[in-house]
C-alpha cells in the first residue's frame, strides 16, 4: 500500500486552564472559595485584597496614582487630552509613556478599582470584621471528677468511681455493664463486682441527676426518686421502672388498667415522665456550630422581590499596583505568567458571583409566591428550566445551587430548596411536593390530638383539594418531616 497524506477536519472541546479554573470556583462553597483564595493570595504576589492598605510604600511621587481605591485620572475614565493620548502624567507633568504590559492590563477600572465589584450597598465606615468568641465550656467528666474530689472517699473508691466516669457517653449513660468493665479491670487489683455496684452508686447521686444510668428507664427513675414523695410520683416511677414501652407505644388504656387511674391522673403522671430529662449529659456536650454566609440577599423593594450579592461573602480583589507598575518596566519578567493568573482569578471570581446572581434572580422570579405565602404556595422547578431561561446547561446550574445560600426574610435557604419534584393534580396541573409536605405538616398540626389522622385520611383530604396523593407518598413525606404515625401521635 503506498503511503498518503490526508487532511481531517474535526471539532472538539478544550478546556483552557482559565475555563477549568472558572469551573472548579463555581462549585465552591464560600468557604471554600476563601480558602481557595487565601492559597491564590500567598502564592502570587500581583493579588492582594482591596482592603489592604499599601499605599505608604508606594515610590515618592506616585503615591496619588496608585492610592488604594483611586478613581481620577485620565488613564481610568478615558478622558480625551494629551495624558489619554500618548501615556500617563505624573503629578510633576512629566509624562510617561504607556508600555505593552500595561496596555494588556486592558481597563484600569476592572482590575483596579472598585467598579468591577457588585453595585451592594455597603457601609466602609461600618466593621464587618468579628471575632467569633466561644465560651468556655465544662465537659461532663469534667464536671463530675469536680464533683469527686468535693466527697469524702477512700482512695480505691475514688479510683472506681473516675473509672465508671470514663465509661459515660455523652449522653451521660453508662453503656457497659458492670461485668464487661470488671473483666476490663487488671486481676491484680481484686476488684468484686460489689465494689464497682458501690461506685456507681455514688456517681448516681452526682448532678446532672440521672447520670451513670444504664438504661432510659433508670436514667428517669433516678430523676423521679430525687423529687418530693406524693401518690403522682410513686405511679410515675412504677411507669418508667415497668411500663415504659407502654407509655413509647402509647397504649394508654392498657397503662390505665395496670397503674389503676382515670384519665386525669394518667395525664398527670405522663407530663410528669415528659417533664424529666432522658440525656442528662447532653447539656454538657460541645457544640459545633457552624455557621452559614449566605452568597446572595433578598429583599422587596417596591413591591419586587430582588437579588443582590452579599457583600460579606463577595472576596475584593485587585492587582497590586506597585508590582504592576515595577513589572511594566522590566520587560519579560517572570512574572508575566503570574499577572495573567492574576487577572485570570479576578474576572472568574466575578463571573461566578455574577452567575450565582443570574440564577438567584431567575429562581425569584418563579418563586414569588412562596416569598409572599410561605411554603404551602410553592411551584415545581426543576433545573432544565432555569438552564433553557438563563441559556446555561443544567450541569452550571446545579453547580452554582449546591451549597450556595439565600438569605430571605423566611430564613435562609440553599439554592437547591427551591427545586422540587412535583405531583399532578385533578386540574391537570402540577404541586410542589415542598408544597405538599407543607401541608402535610398544617394538617398534623390542626388534627385532633385524640383522633390524630392516618396517611390514609391525609390524602383523602388533599384529594378533596384536587392533589392526588398516594398513601405510601403521603407516609414517605411525613417520615421526611419526623412526623411519627397516627398511633404515636394519640394523647390522652
């Protein structure tokens, strides 16, 4: 076969490595956006922060130009004279001639300034810096070896006792048996499971009451022991020592018969057992709270619901002027490369708060009515619809709703809320199953708490408003909700 040549022509996409950067930001929570940044921010000198302030390092002579947040000059605005024309003038009147680096700095303003950011109103005056303070907190063990060294015991009891602490969960439970934990114990010491029965009945007496039980039902009965001798307490305690999984399956004829009361005094004696505390070591565990930026504010102005970027959660970045201006008289430095990093990073942190703000808005637009009336008004969206309106493809859109938030005068909410399935109706129209669970929960809420409704009769009633409903849908919504079945919503 003899050898040829041929031409093929093919089309193919290639992601640029500012396309790829532009990608991996968009799916960034704000956190991680800052995070991403601060790295950016150490490892290329020509970014900085806006609100850093080098403006005493600036070259003598120059330090008017290059001021943080400056706007004059002719360079920025494009102001017709000799300046525009052929360069910059020096505060001396000397002019400077303009060289290529930084003619492909492009518009001043964009890299510079502050015009590239979001138009949010924003109070410079105002500090909204803080430092999030965190009380000091004493941990359960803490709390009871305090307790331990305040009594008088022997040596070895004290050792038991600080044993039997270590074993507690956090719920203040003691989840090992006394046998498991003798065996744990080195032979050696000739611990009987007397002594750990003794030590346990010390740390049973310590604060919170109900700690180092084993078992729910102690855990309340400790708690009902502490508490002044009346005929109400003495069944509370038969209850919980005997009948507790009773009182969880809400049979409440059958815990009339074996405790011998009327409706009343079961009443009674139950809001007794509700009021005691089944985690008394709960109020000692460490909080981790985390908090949430929410990228983008809501608010109705004028009778429209509008969009606008948070202003806390939008990083201000510029080109340093002082290395750019060092740069553009050294032709090809090595920092060229990291110049147009630099740019590269500013204009993808715009267009990804720029698109978070077009997808916020286009969401609003179709969610109006639950900003007016609350969960139960709002409609299907899925994410096509948002990707064929805005001209994005689905995969942007679900980048740009996951883990970004909302912040709306009904709470704050992540993008994705707003996206639903959605269930049809006798009129040939379609409801939001948020829409759905929200009525659910309306309805539990107003039920008769003797006659509590079943999945069943729920969605006879929603079938009534013209929303089919099937029974097995109904039940995964409530669930959803932590709504128990009709049985153990039944009082008395």
């Amino acid at each position: 076969m003899k050898p040829t040549l041929q031409l093929k022509l093919s089309q193919h996409l290639a992601l640029t490595p500012q396309l790829q950067q532009s990608i991996r930001l968009l799916q960034l929570s704000t956190l991680e956006l800052e995070q991403e940044l601060e790295k950016y921010l150490l490892e290329n000198p020509l970014l900085e922060r806006e609100d850093e302030d080098y403006a005493g390092s600036a070259p003598s002579g120059s330090e008017g130009e290059y001021a943080s947040g400056s706007s004059e000059g002719p360079a920025e605005h494009g102001q017709e004279g000799d300046g525009a024309e052929h360069g910059d003038v020096r505060e001396d009147g000397r002019e400077e001639p303009r060289d290529e680096i930084r003619d492909n700095l492009g518009d001043d303003e964009g890299w510079f300034a502050e015009g590239s950011y979001p138009s949010a109103s924003r109070d410079e005056e105002e500090d909204s810096d803080f430092q999030e303070v965190q009380a000091a907190t004493t941990s359960l063990r803490e709390h009871l070896n305090w307790q331990l060294g305040l009594i008088q015991l022997s040596e070895r009891d004290r050792q038991l006792v600080s044993f039997l602490i270590e074993a507690l969960d956090e719920d203040g439970y003691l989840t090992q048996s006394l046998e498991e934990l003798q065996e744990a114990l080195p032979e050696e010491l000739e611990i009987e499971l007397d002594d750990l029965q003794i030590a346990l009945r010390h740390l049973q007496n310590f604060d919170p009451t109900g700690v180092g039980a084993r078992t729910p039902g102690e855990c309340l009965a400790l708690q009902l022991a502490a508490l002044p001798v009346d005929e109400i307490r003495n069944q509370a305690l038969t209850l919980v020592r005997q009948h507790l999984e009773l009182l969880a399956g809400r049979d409440f004829a059958k815990l009339k018969k074996l405790l011998g009361c009327d409706d009343e005094r079961l009443r009674a004696v139950t809001n007794l057992v509700r009021s005691l505390n089944p985690r008394p070591g709960a109020q000692y565990a460490p909080l981790d709270a985390r908090y949430i930026t929410p990228d983008v504010v809501v608010k109705k102005i004028r009778n429209q619901w509008t969009a606008s970027i948070n202003p806390d959660a939008y990083p201000r970045l510029r080109i340093n002027r002082l290395y750019a201006e060092i740069l553009s008289k050294q032709r090809g430095s090595s920092l060229s490369g990291q110049l147009q990093e630099a740019r590269w990073l500013i204009k993808n942190v715009q267009q990804r708060f720029d698109t978070i703000l077009r997808v916020s808005q286009a969401i609003l637009d179709r969610q109006r009515q639950f900003f007016e009336h609350g969960e139960v008004a709002m409609r299907p969206l899925v994410l096509r619809e948002i990707a064929e309106t805005l001209g994005l493809h689905e995969s942007t859109v679900s980048r740009v709703t996951t883990q970004k938030y909302m912040a709306t005068p009904r709470g704050i909410f992540e993008l994705k809320y707003f996206f639903g399935s959605h269930v049809a109706t006798d009129t040939g129209g379609a409801c939001s199953a948020t829409a759905i669970r929200a009525l659910i929960k309306q309805l539990v809420a107003a039920e008769d708490a003797k006659k509590p409704l079943s999945d069943s009769q729920i969605s006879e009633i929603l079938g009534q408003q013209g929303i089919v409903v099937a029974r097995r849908t109904i039940a995964k919504y409530r669930e959803a909700l932590n709504i128990p079945p009709a049985n153990l919503r039944k009082s008395i």
